[in-house]
C-alpha cells in the first residue's frame, strides 16, 4: 500500500523508466542529473562498452510531458548526455544529462511548490549545512518525475513525466506558489542581480475575472477587447486590483475582456511611470487608429508587421 498521502495519481513506474527526486540541480547552476548507475547497467554491456574518451558525449532532445493537472502537453527541449570520467567513480556511476535554462523554466512552472523549496534551500545554503540539513528536510515533501533512456542506432532518447506532484488543495498556499513562481523564475533563472534591477516582468494575457488575484504595484498595464480590436493602455501606481476594485466600471473603456500587466522594476518614479505610458501611447497612435488623433495617418501594413526587436 502506498503510505504517501496527497498524491495525484498511485505509485506506479512506467515500464523502462527510472524515479528522479526534483532537487535544486534541476533550476539552478548546475542544470545537470545524475543517472542511476543500476540504470545504467540496464543498458547492457553491448551499449556500454561503446562509450570511452573518443565517444562520451552525445547531443539530445528531451520529449517532456507536462503533470497531469496541467493536461499533459508535449515539449522538446535540448540537452547533452555525457559519461564524465571522475576519479573514484565507476563507469556506470558517471553518466549526466544537462539541459539548457529553457527546460528549467518548464519545470519551475510544472512544479512551483519544488522551485520554491529548491530556491530557498538555494538561498539559505550556510544556514541550512550548519544545521545539518538537506534540501528535502525543506518543506515537508519530495516531487518526482520518471525518466526513461534508450539506445538506439547508437544515440540516446529520453523521455521524462510525472510520477508523484503534490496536489494543489494539499500545498497549502498554492496560488501564492503559482503566483509568485513567475517573478521567481525571471529573477533566478533569467540573468544576474544587475540584469534583475533592469528588467521589467510582462505577464501572459489574463482574463478580466482573473484581475481581482492582482497585487504587483507601480505597473503599466493593457486592456484588450479581442473581438473588437481594442486596446488601452494605461499606468497605476497602484495594484490592478486596486485600480480597478470588483464592481467598479473604467472611466472610459469598460467593455474589455482582457488584460496584461507590465511591471515595472520598484525604485521606478511615478513622473518616469508616467513618461513610459505616454511614449507607448505614442507610438500606438503612429501604429494604430485611434480615438485620440484621428488626422494622423497609421501606417496600412499594421496586421502583418513583425517586431524586429531581439531584447526586451
């Protein structure tokens, strides 16, 4: 019988497939796992003794299934597999796979509550080893997925899914979790601190009901109405959710549907929030009829034009 409480689904390993706890390795530097060594011998001598210091590293694409509470959508992802040649360390205890930081946003965002724990571990790192801990002494649970790994023609193929998630109702704050793992994964996996201080946090587009969970102030923030092809721009110093309380109708465009929230970095000034509203409003009236400046000619190419931009 399985003793653990909480699960999303039973214990049960997929054929050929290994379990891997999510450790702080995943999101964070190292982007790196080890391979079971009693995996590895599953490979069987004919695989195995094909791989020496003229044939250890072999370039790979990760077919990722998300959890099942996030309908299980395909991704691929790249990565390395590699059998590194560490001294003390038998052949088949030195097999790795990295992958790139994309992979590790992926996983950051499947399981938050891991990302979380990983950071604060992370975070804490002195604390935590003068106290003797572990990363899994934080939090009070152990996600996994389950990895599998075949050989064919000579190249590797993985795979890896769900195998244990704590379920949403038994996380205790999960929306907190679901919320702040966003701003979390741009802060830690995105850049360094002085990258942090610059960059400004643009969330997906959202539903209206969505809008009351809102707490990030001193955003400049988009009103859509996709039916109509309608669009507001507007700034607050404020939360959305402040701006725009439960009930309260927008002072001059009511009938939108959904919103986006660009955040801006906390020391910005309320005359430089002010500027940049001004300036995409601006350029909005170049691009786009408008209510604001109907004699100034829009350009006539609007619905196929392309940003070029490659920062943002």
């Amino acid at each position: 019988m399985d003793k653990r409480i909480n699960r999303v689904q039973p214990t049960r390993l997929s054929p050929d497939f290994f379990p891997l706890d999510i450790h702080k390795s995943m999101f964070i530097n190292d982007l790196t796992i080890t391979i079971p060594s009693y995996y590895v011998k599953s490979w069987g001598g004919d695989v195995i003794d094909l791989h020496h210091e003229s044939n250890f590293k072999w370039d790979l694409e990760i077919e990722y299934e998300s959890p099942k509470d996030l309908e299980r959508k395909k991704h691929k992802f790249k990565a390395v597999l590699w059998l590194s040649f560490i001294k003390k360390r038998n052949k088949e205890s030195s097999y790795r796979i990295k992958w790139d930081k994309d992979f590790a946003i992926q996983l950051a965002k499947d399981y938050p509550k891991s990302f979380v724990r990983s950071l604060e571990y992370h975070i804490g790192d002195e604390y935590y080893k003068k106290q003797q801990f572990t990363e899994y002494d934080i939090g009070g649970f152990k996600e996994q997925v389950q990895v599998k790994i075949n050989w064919k023609e000579l190249k590797p193929f993985v795979k890896i899914k769900e195998y244990f998630k704590v379920r949403e109702e038994s996380q205790g704050f999960p929306n907190v979790f679901k919320e702040l793992s966003s701003y979390l994964i741009a802060d830690y996996l995105l850049g360094d601190r002085e990258e942090i201080l610059r960059r400004i946090q643009i969330s997906d587009w959202k539903l209206r009901k969505e809008l009351p969970r809102e707490l990030h102030e001193n955003n400049i923030y988009l009103l859509l109405n996709r039916k109509n092809k309608e669009l507001y721009i507007g700034e607050t110093k404020k939360s959305l959710s402040q701006r725009y309380p439960k009930g309260q109708k927008h002072h001059s465009f009511d009938d939108w549907s959904e919103y986006s929230i660009i955040q801006l970095p906390p020391e910005t000034s309320n005359h430089t929030r002010l500027l940049i509203e001004r300036i995409l409003i601006a350029t909005g009236v170049k691009l786009f009829p408008n209510i604001l400046d109907k004699k100034t000619p829009v350009l006539d190419i609007t619905d196929g034009l392309r940003l070029m931009n490659k920062k943002k």
